[in-house]
C-alpha cells in the first residue's frame, strides 16, 4: 500500500509578524497621546523640572522607574516567555567605572538641552507637528550609527 507523503504546514513569520507590527504601531500612538496629555513634550514642564519649580516631571519619571520595576518584578516572578517560547532573562551587567559614563552623560545632555527634548518623546513631538523634530531624529540617528562605527576603536 502506497503511503502519503507528510504534509508540513508551516506559518511564514510574515503571517505572525504583521499582527505584532500592528500592535506595536497602536501602541507606540497610545504612548505619543499620552505623553501629550501628560504634556511631558512641554518645552515649559521640562524647564521647570531643570529649575525646580515643579515636582510634576520627577512624579512621572518616578513613577516610570516604579512601573518598570514591577513589571520586570513580574516577569521575572512568572517566568514569561517570548512569542518563539524563549525565556526572557536579565543578566547581571556589572557596573563599571571610567570615563564612558561621564562622557555619554554629557553627550545625551547636550543634545537634549540643543533639542530641548528627550530623545524618547521626539516621535510623539513629530506627530505633534512640532516638524524641526526631524533633524533631531536625523541626527539621533547618525550620532548612533557613528557610536557604532567607532565603537571597536573605542576603551570599553
């Protein structure tokens, strides 16, 4: 008696793919409406924080820090594992010491006092119309891209 061949039946990682991109597009646009309900894009609420005149920007960034905490708390508690079924783990990453802090410290305030925007709110500002925000990105973008050029030759 002749036999069948197996038939695999195999979902292209397109198929999956397409829904997660979908949600993380939702996502990233319930981010931006809430960073600009919160008005955590305000040129203003940012110098106020610089100048101590309002507690209202470390209560948000507290309570990010709080929120992150938990979250990895129970990620870590439940053992979660990503959609390919691969455990999500955190190593321990020793803390260094040497220039490379203080002079990427410097680097990222000085970009965010010429842009007067952190670089996470810069989509969300774009999306506000706020369209000088695009040689921001730009230039987020090179400075990256450069760091990773010259990494290698770099004292790590």
């Amino acid at each position: 008696m002749a036999t069948t061949p197996d038939i695999e039946i195999r979902v292209s990682s397109q198929t999956r793919r397409e829904p997660a991109l979908l949600a993380y597009l939702l996502l990233g646009i319930a981010f931006g409406v809430v960073l600009t309900k919160s008005e955590v894009l305000s040129w203003f609420r940012i110098q106020e924080m610089f100048r101590f005149q309002s507690f209202r920007m470390y209560g948000i960034i507290g309570t990010a820090v709080a929120m992150a905490a938990i979250s990895l708390a129970i990620l870590k508690k439940l053992g979660l594992r990503t959609f390919p079924g691969e455990m999500i783990s955190f190593p321990a990453k020793p803390l260094q010491h040497g220039i490379r802090y203080a002079a990427g410290g410097t680097i990222f305030g000085i970009g965010w006092a010429l842009t007067g925007a952190c670089p996470g709110p810069l989509f969300a500002l774009i999306g506000n119309g706020v369209s000088v925000m695009i040689a921001a990105v730009i230039s987020a973008l090179l400075g990256t891209w450069t760091y990773g050029l010259v990494r290698p030759k770099l004292p790590h």
